[in-house]
C-alpha cells in the first residue's frame, strides 16, 4: 500500500508530464481552444446564448434555460404600434457557433376589436433575428480570442 504523500507526489508528477504534452500548439491555436472550452459551460454555447439574450434584452423574458437552451419573451408591444404585439422562443440546438444552431419562432397578433388575434409574422422577420444573433454571438467569439 502506497502513502499518501507518495500518491501526492505521483499525481503531482503525472499531471506536470501531461502539461509538457501540449503538441507545439502556438497561442492563438491555444485561445482558440480556451474560448471553445468557455462554450459548454452552461449547455449550450455561451456566445449564442449571450448573444440571444442582448438580442432580446428590450422584450420581458418569462423563460430563459440555459441548460435546455430555450428563451421564451412574453409579449412586448411596440409604443410607435399599440395594436401590435409580439413574443419571441430562442432555441439554441447546439454547443457550437454553427449558423444552424439557432432558432428563432416569432408569434404576432394585432389588436381586433378590443380582441388580440393570431396575425401571420413576415417571412424573414425569424431569418434576421437569427443572422443578428449569429453576428453578434461571433463578435463575442473574436473579443474572446482577442481579449
């Protein structure tokens, strides 16, 4: 039986060796890997879901899981158009920054004799909420590696 303080000692040893075994990585190959790393703290990736959440700072937020990857707003109504109002679901699908790994489902409805109803949300209003999100998560990604 081993002593604790061999053991110790052993362990010491082995992670300095480990250490040592870094393949020649340069250090922007060594940032890359350390902002990847950052990624998957929560569930998903960090820089989406950042991204998401600025992105959808102006609307009340009734659900964000950062686990499940899911943000859900609850109607937000815009001063300039009061018969109008919309909710925003987020889902992040994905640990990596993929432009596939965001999806956004726009809800709309209009104010119809003191009645709000289900009203149909333009065709790209979810393709460029996504592509805002995506950008600003990789302007995150870059400050990460430069910073």
């Amino acid at each position: 039986m081993t002593s604790r303080p061999v053991r110790t000692a052993i362990a010491i040893a082995l992670v300095a060796m480990l250490a040592g075994c870094g393949g020649g990585k340069n250090k922007a190959q060594f940032a890359s890997d350390l902002a990847a790393a950052k990624t998957t703290q929560i569930g998903v990736n960090t820089y989406l879901w950042k991204a998401s959440l600025d992105t959808l700072s102006f609307m009340p937020l009734l659900q964000a899981d950062s686990n499940g990857g899911v943000i859900v707003t609850d109607w937000y109504v815009n001063p300039n158009q009061p018969a109008e109002r919309m909710k925003m679901t987020v889902t992040i699908l994905d640990s990596d920054l993929r432009a596939d790994a965001v999806r956004v489902a726009p809800q709309r409805q209009v104010l119809s004799n003191g009645q709000w109803v289900d009203s149909p949300v333009q065709a790209a209003t979810a393709q460029k909420l996504e592509d805002i999100i995506l950008t600003k998560a990789r302007d995150l990604r870059r400050a990460t590696i430069a910073g």
